[in-house]
C-alpha cells in the first residue's frame, strides 16, 4: 500500500512540475513523419493538424517551432512520441513542416510555451 502511495503521490508531482529551463529549449533536426492512424497519446491523427511527437514532453506540451533557416515559426501541440531517429529532435505532422517552410530535414529551434488543459502525461 505504502509504494502505491507513493507512486500515486510522484505521478502527481510530475504532471504539475513544469519542465525544467535546461529541458524548456532545444536546437536540432526536424522532420516529418508518416501518415498513421492513431497517435501514442491516442489522439485522431491529421496529418494537416499542428502537432508533434517528442520523446520526452508531456502530452498536450505547447511548444513554439522555429525554422532557422527561414525564421518561421509554428505552435505545435505533442501527442506523440518519437522521433527514435538519432540526432533528430522532434517529428512534425506534415501540415507542421509545411507551415514551417520545408519537407524532409530542418534544421529548428524547439521552445516549451504552455501546456493544453488535460493533456495526458506519458
């Protein structure tokens, strides 16, 4: 019962502690990803909706994602998880990168913004 407790009393914690400055910005690689069905968040995928998939954000995480090459910049909304390609940072929906300017690989800059109300922390 005891680690229940406790286990219960973390899980809290976690879904109300923001993500720390260190974690909050990111440079990386972007890319698109595939059309799927459903997403890890279990969300309706849309593959001209404005969101992402992160490997350690919080469902529901806001996040500004901008185009360094162009200087464009999107709200992408996580509710996925991945991308599980090494050196890249974020996936984004097709509609996301085009917003952005590009297909393929680009080089972003990844700022957490806010949190949607209710989003799922996995």
């Amino acid at each position: 019962m005891r680690a229940l407790t406790i286990g219960a009393v973390a899980t809290t914690l976690a879904a109300v502690v923001p993500v720390t400055a260190a974690h909050a910005n990111q440079t990386g690689i972007a890319s698109h990803y595939s059309d799927l069905s459903v997403t890890a968040s279990g969300r309706s995928y849309s593959s001209g909706a404005m969101v992402a998939a992160h490997r350690t954000y919080p469902f529901g995480t806001k996040l500004r994602v901008k185009n360094l090459r162009t200087g464009k910049s999107i709200v992408v909304t996580v509710v996925d998880r991945g991308p599980f390609i090494k050196g890249r940072i974020i996936d984004l929906s097709r509609g996301a990168a085009s917003a952005l300017g590009f297909s393929g690989l680009q080089k972003v800059h990844v700022a957490v913004i806010g949190r949607e109300k209710g989003g799922k922390k996995r």
